[in-house]
C-alpha cells in the first residue's frame, strides 16, 4: 500500500538584489536631461539637508572636454562593481518590484532569465550575452558560436555548445512570444508553437513550417494544394498568423522613462567637430547645479546633546537627513560621469559620422562594444543610452541610431545606415514618372558595392517612409 510522504529538502541559490540606493542610481541614469534636472528640482525642495553650492551647470564636473582618441575606463558606480555582482549579472525580481516604469528589452528579459530555475552560472551569463546580442525588433542575428567567441574573450567565461544551446532555448522562452527568433519564419513559429491547441493553429502551424515561402509571396492557391486545406480552413489558419507580432521586442525597446519632458526634446550632450584637426568636443549642457549638504547638518556641525526623546529625535533627523543628501549628490555625480564615458566610448566607435556628419560613415555597433571600451554592464549601457539625444551639427540625434549590427545578408563593412543612407539618395534621384523598384534600387546599391538582399531593401525603403513604387509615381 502506498503511503504519503513528505520530504524536506534543502536548496542553495545565489541571488542578487539590488539596495534601494542603486535602484535609485538605476533610475536616474534612465532619466534624459529634462527629467533629471526636474528631479533635482524636487531633491533641491524636498531634502532640507540639500542645497545647491553654485549656480545652475557651473563648476560641474566632466562636464566638458576635447575627445580625438581613445576612452579610458576609470572606476565608478556605473561599473559592475559597483552593483557588487559575482560571475555576469545582476538583475532580479528587485528592479521590476521597485520600479513603476517600462523597462527596457533587455532590462526586461534578464529580469526573467535571472529567475528561472535549473540552470548553470555559465548557462545564465550566456543568456544575459545573448540577450545584449538581440535587436531592437528581439531577432538574434548572429551565430551562437561566435556569441560563444566574443563572452570568452571580452568577460572570461568559456561556455560549451551544448551551454550556449540551453541558454538560448531559454531565452527563446522568454516574453513576449518570439523573442530570440533568428528570423520572421522562426520568430512566428515560436509565437505559435505557446498558442492553445485548435485545427485553426495546427493548420497555421504547417503553413508556416512546410509553406512558408509560399505564404510570402502570397501564393495561397498553391498552399491550398500543398497543405490540402479548404479556403476556409485556410482562411482561418491566415487569420491565425497575421495576428502574430513580427516584431516581438519592438514592444519593449521604448524605454524606462519618458523621452521627453514638456513635449520637447532636450539634448543631454553637444558635439562640436573640427574636422580639420580632428577634434570631437563633447559637452554635457544643462541646468544642473553642484550639490552639497547644507552647512546645518555638516560632518562638523555639533549634534544636540542629551538623553531625553526630543534630543534622541534631533540626532537622528540631522544624520538621517545627511546621508540621504550624501546618497543623493553620490548619484547624481555618478550619473553625470557614467553617462560622460559612456558618450564618449560612442564617440570613439562613431569618429567618422561626429567628424563628417555622413550617416553613411556610422560603422557596426552594440551594446557589448560600448561596453568594452567602458567596462560597464550591458545593462548600464542600455540604461544610460535610452532615451537620450546628442546634438551635433548635422542634427539631433537618440543614442539608440547609433546601434546597429551588420545583417546576415550584408557584406563586410556594409551597415544598415550605410545602404538606407543610398536607398533615400537613390530614389530622391529617380524618375518620378517611372519610379525604380525594389529590383532595380538593389541592383544599384550593388553597383555601388553595397550587396543586400531585394527583401533588406524593401524594408529599409519602408522604413525611410518610402512607398512601393507604383505608388511613388508622379503623372
């Protein structure tokens, strides 16, 4: 006869959580210009032991400086150490239960990872690298071997294949549904592989799976035939597939905070360039003061002397009120510095572009190259980039443009930048009376000796808010 049993068992986990101090330096490094000044405002009125110790902007530190090479990391809070993490990451159940904003695509899909159970230190630090690999739209498109590559050389981890396979069937279980496709075909199947059961998904299902390229160039006819379906089974299979997100983490790539403040955008950094000379001079304009404690709760300042409560209450208001002044200027010093590296690494990755202006010049960069040239975590990098703007003399521009990688489709050299900087000059050229297609701007574009697939240039036409052709033409 079997029996009930209950057995008690133990369990080891190594869990990092953030204090509430560096959450409150996380979300300050994700407020944009406007915003943070208003947050200081606020601190400025609301914390008696705050006060500004000079004009609005001067004297402020790393504020201002000539860039024309290299970037020299140098410790602070923006560094890894500074959350101290042991092994990659450090991202938990914290940030999401402390904060009320939208995270980002990466802050939001290492918040999962980091808490799902049965895998390695290795496995999870993978994950995190894969992660920091997607897009903005959540596809991975680079090979897990090469993944592999780049986390044993820049962080030291050595992972096997069959690690690097675990970690990325992991984040392919992440949400949203679709995350970690390596492409349209993969990313709808993995959306509808979590789909409840029905002949309308099942049929969905081998569509895309056997019928895929058909289902493309909507050859529906010929799947009829193919996948021996009826026009209304087929009908509610396609009903069941254009109801997917082709674009899976675009949902999560607007940021943690308002981008802009009073409906206006303020740059959080100016660049001036001397073309000539090869100077880059990067400034971080604003109204921020620099803060200090107010002299009534100086280090120095004597406390109030006795035993009784009102005296107890009196020590503990004033060394209260000056730690929290202290934390507060700690942070925003860090916040000025972190940001300051982290524009000038871009600066160093982006020369070309910030000397010319010519978006065609902007080369292949993501967040782990930032992060290379910084020493800071992915994660800081996503953080200090999102929802901040540079103003150069060619236009304002958000951090994010400057991130891109090379396509599968694309030779070397060849960015996205690059070619849709051609596409626009191609068709702003063309003969209105009869516009070029798809077929003929990349015919050009390898004239010019940018190879790309027909189907990268219709996107990219898209894109640059250009139409198809025979909707281009002008009578």
């Amino acid at each position: 006869m079997a029996h009930n049993q209950q057995r008690l068992t133990t369990e080891q986990r190594l869990q990092q959580r953030l204090t509430p101090l560096q959450v409150q330096f996380v979300r300050m490094l994700e407020m944009p210009q406007a915003q943070a000044e208003e947050e200081v405002r606020r601190a400025l009125e609301e914390m008696p032991a705050l006060e500004a110790a000079d004009p609005a902007g001067e004297g402020a530190p790393d504020a201002s400086g000539e860039y024309a090479g290299g970037v020299e990391a140098s410790p602070g809070w923006g560094r890894p150490d500074f959350f101290a993490r042991e092994g990659a990451g450090y991202y938990a159940e914290s940030v999401l239960a402390q904060s009320e904003d939208t995270a980002g695509l990466y802050e939001a899909l290492t918040a999962q990872l980091d808490q799902r159970e049965g895998l390695s230190e290795k496995e999870l630090a993978a994950g995190r690298y894969i992660i920091g690999s997607l897009d903005d739209n959540g596809y991975l498109e680079r090979p897990l071997q090469a993944l592999a590559d780049d986390l044993a050389v820049t962080d030291g981890i050595d992972v096997t294949p069959q690690q690097m396979q675990r970690a990325f069937e992991a984040v392919r279980s992440l949400e949203p549904a679709g995350v970690g496709a390596v492409d349209l075909r993969d990313c709808l199947l993995l959306q509808l592989r979590r789909r409840e059961a029905s002949p309308e998904v099942d049929h969905a299902l081998e569509i895309v799976t056997h019928c895929f390229d058909l289902f493309s160039k909507k050859h529906f006819d010929r799947i009829l035939s193919a996948a021996s379906l009826s026009e209304e089974e087929l009908r509610r299979a396609l009903a069941v597939i254009t109801r997917l997100n082709p674009k899976p983490g675009a949902a999560l790539t607007g940021g943690g905070v308002a981008e802009e403040v009073s409906g206006q955008i303020t740059p959080d950094f100016t660049v001036e360039a001397d073309e000539a000379h090869g100077v880059l001079t990067l400034t971080m304009p604003g109204n921020i003061p620099r803060l200090q404690v107010e002299r009534s709760f100086a280090e120095d300042t004597p406390l109030p002397e006795g035993n009784d409560r009102r005296a107890r209450d009196a020590r503990l208001f004033i060394q209260s009120n000056r730690q929290d002044a202290r934390n507060f200027i700690r942070i925003v010093e860090m916040r000025r510095t972190t940001l300051y590296r982290v524009m000038s690494a871009i600066l160093k990755l982006q020369r070309p572009f910030f000397l010319s202006g010519d978006e065609a010049l902007i080369q292949p960069m993501v967040l782990r190259d930032v992060a290379a040239l910084t020493g800071y975590d992915l994660s800081v990098i996503s953080r200090a980039t999102q929802g901040k703007y540079v103003a150069t003399a060619a236009g304002v521009y958000p951090l994010k443009f400057f991130f891109n990688e090379k396509g599968r489709d694309m030779a070397e050299g060849t960015t996205a930048h690059s070619v849709m900087a051609r596409i626009k000059e191609i068709i702003g050229e063309e003969d209105k009376s009869s516009p070029l297609s798809d077929e003929q701007i990349t015919a050009l574009l390898a004239e010019a000796g940018l190879e790309v697939a027909r189907r990268t240039v219709a996107k990219y036409r898209e894109r640059l808010g250009f139409p198809v052709a025979r909707l281009r033409k002008e009578i």
